[in-house]
C-alpha cells in the first residue's frame, strides 16, 4: 500500500489527471463545434447530419425508425468522416493554441545555461576594455 500511495501522490499522476479532465471537457467543446459550425457548413451541399451519408454494401438495405439496420449491410461512411472531422479539429486547435505558443516561448526563453554563459562574456569583455584602458594610461 506504501508503494501505491507514494505513485498516487506523485506530481506526474495529478496532472495526468487534470490532463484527462481537461480534455474530456475541451472534447465536449470541439463536438459542439463539429455539430453546430461544421455539420450545417457541410449541409450547404448536402445534409446538416453527416451520419446520414451512407452506402448499401449488400441490398436490400432497409432500416427502422429508430436508425437500427433490419436488412443488408450498410457502410456508414458519414459516421466515420464526421469522426475524422472532429479528430483534425482537434488536433488543428491543439497545434495552433497550445503547441506553437509554447514552442515560440520556448525559443525565446533563455536557459540558465545560456544566461550565465552571456555573463560571462560580458565580464570577458569589460575586463579587456579595463585592461586596454590601463595599458593606454601606462
């Protein structure tokens, strides 16, 4: 039980927990997008609902009221483009709103490496202009 608390209390377990949070509550937005932009955009040629594309593999395809197949095999391509829809939604927000900030951040931001290696040619260079000031006086 030691064990199994020390890796729940573990920084990496809670934000991976946030992590999933988040992302439950970012999906719900991007299917709302999906439903309420995208679907009635690709309504202008077609239907608002694009679960409703779908293709007879093996006929005669027929189904009840309630959307369940009775006979044939359909295809339900509409399903599956929707699906892909919302995947490059996501991942198009995901890149442009979290991923190129952050990577533009991190470009600019300086490491301690880099700042103290900045310092010290700062402080190369002060001491050779007080030397050269020196052997000019002497």
């Amino acid at each position: 039980m030691k064990g199994f608390k020390e890796f729940l209390l573990r920084g990496n377990v809670v934000d991976l927990a946030v992590a999933v949070v988040i992302g439950a509550a970012f999906t719900t937005v991007i299917n709302a997008f999906v439903k309420g932009v995208i679907n009635p955009l690709v309504g202008v040629f077609g239907t608002k609902d694009l679960s409703a594309y779908k293709s007879c593999l093996k006929g005669p395809c027929e189904m009840d009221a309630a959307g369940n197949v009775t006979s044939g095999v359909y295809i339900l391509w509409g399903s599956v483009l929707s699906a892909a829809l919302t995947f490059l939604i996501t991942a198009a927000v995901v890149y442009f709103l979290l991923i190129l900030p952050m990577n533009h951040y991190l470009r600019k931001r300086k490491t301690a490496e880099e700042e103290a290696l900045e310092a010290e040619e700062m402080e190369v260079q002060l001491l050779t202009e007080i030397r050269d000031a020196l052997v000019r006086r002497g």
